[in-house]
C-alpha cells in the first residue's frame, strides 16, 4: 500500500538484474489457463529510455530522468477465438500491476504510462523497437532508483464502499 506513481528518479542506474528479477517475481501472475501471453520489454538506460518515451504521451517534465522503461505486451498468438478477445489486455494488465509491485519492492521507484496512441503512432514504436506485430502493447513504466527526498502525488481515493455492492436481489440459475 505504499506505493505512489514515481515521477523524480536519481541518477544512478538500475542493474539489468534487478530489473530481471521484478519480471521474475512477476510472473506468478496468473493467466488464462496459464498461457501467460504477458511480456515486458526492458529498455535499460537513459539514452534507450528517452527514445521510447518520445513516442509516449504522458511523461513531459519527468522523462528525462528516467533510467529504464519496461514496456508490456500481450502475446495475440495465445488466444484462438472471437470470444477471448479481451484477454489480452486483462492478463497483460493484470501482469503490469504485478511487475510495478515487485519494482517496488525491489526498492524501485515507477510511474505506469498509458499507451493511449494512434494505430500509426503504435506501429511506429514497433517499427523503432522490434516488438512483433504479434503482441498488442498494453503499456509501459518507466522505472529508476528513489532520490534521498523525493515528493509524490498523493492521489485521492473513493471510499471502498463507492467501488462495491453487495447484491441482494436472488439471482436465477443460467438456462443458457
Ligand atoms: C494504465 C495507466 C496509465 C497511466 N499513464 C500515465 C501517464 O502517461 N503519465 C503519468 O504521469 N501517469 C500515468 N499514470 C499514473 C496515474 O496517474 C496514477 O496511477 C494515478 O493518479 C494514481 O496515483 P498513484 O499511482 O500514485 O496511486 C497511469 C496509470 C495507469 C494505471
């Protein structure tokens, strides 16, 4: 529960296997039927990191201190069928919020980002990095070592009892 978006990051780099072993721990996510469809791309580096954060859209004023950008993907050859048309995005956002706690409990500090973009804007980071056409990019984080002192955006929650409800009503056996 300690967990804040990071957007101010220090200057020393991230070892690669720290970055390997967030992966690792985060691949105890579970999927459907195990296929586990889900992929991060690791970008390592400051040079790397500011390439692929050009072609995303939310990191202005906070970009260029990033060390590494893990960019998610779902893999489209694991499903099969019209009716599985969205597991993708469950299972590769269900992989991205794992690979962001185990970040964090490595003592890393990252901020999740969309990838809210245009069919060319998506090709065209394909194009830079080498993604396969074959996995749909679900988002990214950048990533990097905490700062001594560093201030984060407290971001105001609803009430837990805002985001449930306790369904009453007697619900009929399926026919279907
Ligand atoms: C899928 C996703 C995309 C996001 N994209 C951005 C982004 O592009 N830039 C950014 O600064 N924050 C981004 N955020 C961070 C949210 O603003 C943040 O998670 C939210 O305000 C709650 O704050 P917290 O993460 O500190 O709890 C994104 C979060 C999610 C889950």
């Amino acid at each position: 529960m300690g967990r804040f978006s990071m957007r101010q990051f220090a200057k020393k780099a991230v070892d690669k296997e720290l970055l390997f072993k967030a992966v690792e721990l985060a691949s105890k996510t579970p999927s459907v039927c195990n296929r586990q469809c889900y992929h991060a791309h690791i970008f390592s580096g400051k040079e790397q990191s500011k390439a692929v954060l050009s072609y995303q859209l939310g990191n202005r004023g906070f970009g260029d201190q990033v060390d590494s950008v893990l960019v998610v993907s779902a893999d489209l050859s694991c499903f099969f069928s019209a009716s599985e048309r969205n597991k993708a995005w469950i299972d590769g956002g269900l992989f991205a919020m794992s690979l962001m706690y185990s970040l964090h409990s490595l003592g890393l500090g990252c901020c999740p980002l969309n990838w809210s973009v245009s069919p060319e804007r998506d090709q065209a980071l394909k194009n830079a990095t080498g993604i396969s056409n074959s996995h749909s990019i679900i988002m990214m984080t950048a990533c990097g070592h905490l700062k001594d002192e560093f201030t984060v955006a407290k971001s105001k929650r609803k009430p837990g009892g805002e985001l449930c409800t306790i369904v009453n009503n007697k619900v009929a056996f399926s026919k279907i």
